[in-house]
C-alpha cells in the first residue's frame, strides 16, 4: 500500500497514541519511575513529541546525542492528541492555506500546538519520500500534556540499542521485527485539513 506524502503513523489503540521523546537521564529516567514529568521539567515551554519511532531515533541518534540519552515511549490519550490537533497551527507559512503570511504569523503566535511535516526515516536514517507528523506543544497544549493527557511512561532506550546494533550488523529483517507496529492514524480530514498545505 502507498503512503500518503503526509501522515499520521503511530502505534495507536482505541483509546490512546504513543509518542516519543528523548531527554537526559536525570529527567527521562524519572519520568518512567513516577510516571510524569519531574519538576525540573516546565510545562509551559514548547515540548516536541513524535509518534514515529525511525523519526525519534533519526532526531536523537538512537539516544547517543548529549541530552537525549533517556529515548520515552509517552502513551496518551487520543483525544488530548487530537486537541492539539485542532489546536494547531503549521509551523510554516503554506500560500494557498493561509490567506496571507501576517495572518500565519498572529495565528502561529496565538496557537498552543504546532505542526511541522518532516521526512520520514528508514532503518539507516535516511529521508523517505514521504513526511511524518511532529507535533509541538507550548503553553496550555504543553500543560494538559503533562498533567492530562499521559498514560503512561516506559524507556525504550534498551529498545534502540538492540534495534541499532541490528541495523549496524545488516540484519535488517530484525531489526524491523522490533520496531513498534505502527499504522496509520485515523485522522479525519476535519481534524488535519487546517495542517496540510
């Protein structure tokens, strides 16, 4: 089956979507022993999460870049995902979807989520010819994020590991065994039409 060039891939169940993050130890590692964000972590600020795995391990070098050592699979609720959604605005200007780019501008400033559309990657972390969702939350979006919308919280960084020593080796029928199963998101064109130039 064909990809569409922008889409949703992403581990999901009836109720929830799973999404991936990377931080240092001192904050990833307690977000899975307590199941939240520590205080040192702000809600508020612009937090980036990812519902592709390959795109994650592209973005934190499968956990070996300083400061993203702690790769998150963060599970939340569907609907707190597809509140950000509607809340959203594409982060770049898009002629044809935005009436002119100052409207962009006050509706990117105004907007609690952001939405860019990034490359997908394969095993090796190349680009794919088609893009993936990366989802940025600030303010209100950010704050019912951490407060709201988490289920739970589990380090996949064991996981990157096995998957990347895999890929080094050209067992590639192995390490995609191990990657998450995802699919594609049932986003209703209602909810992505205002995010697809």
């Amino acid at each position: 089956m064909e990809e569409p060039h922008r889409g949703i891939r992403a581990l999901h169940t009836a109720s929830t979507i799973t999404v991936y993050q990377a931080y240092r130890p001192e904050i990833g590692l307690a977000a899975v022993r307590d199941g939240r964000f520590p205080d040192v972590w702000k809600p508020g600020r612009m937090t980036w999460i990812k519902p592709s795995f390959t795109w994650m391990m592209y973005r934190s070098g499968w956990g070996m870049k300083e400061g993203q050592e702690t790769v998150l699979a963060v599970e939340i609720t569907r609907d707190g995902f597809e509140w950000a959604l509607r809340h959203a605005c594409l982060a770049s200007y898009a002629r044809g979807l935005h009436s002119d780019r100052g409207t962009w501008q006050r509706d990117l400033k105004r907007a609690p989520a952001r939405v860019q559309w990034d490359p997908e990657r394969d095993l090796h972390l190349r680009p794919l010819p088609y893009r993936s969702l990366q989802l940025g939350l600030s303010g209100e979006a950010s704050s019912r994020y951490a407060h709201e919308w988490i289920v739970s919280i589990s380090d996949v960084t064991p996981l990157a590991g096995e998957i990347h020593a895999l890929v080094k080796v050209g067992e590639l029928d192995a390490a995609t065994r191990l990657l998450p199963q995802e699919q594609g998101y049932p986003a209703g064109e209602e909810l992505l039409a205002h995010l697809l130039p």
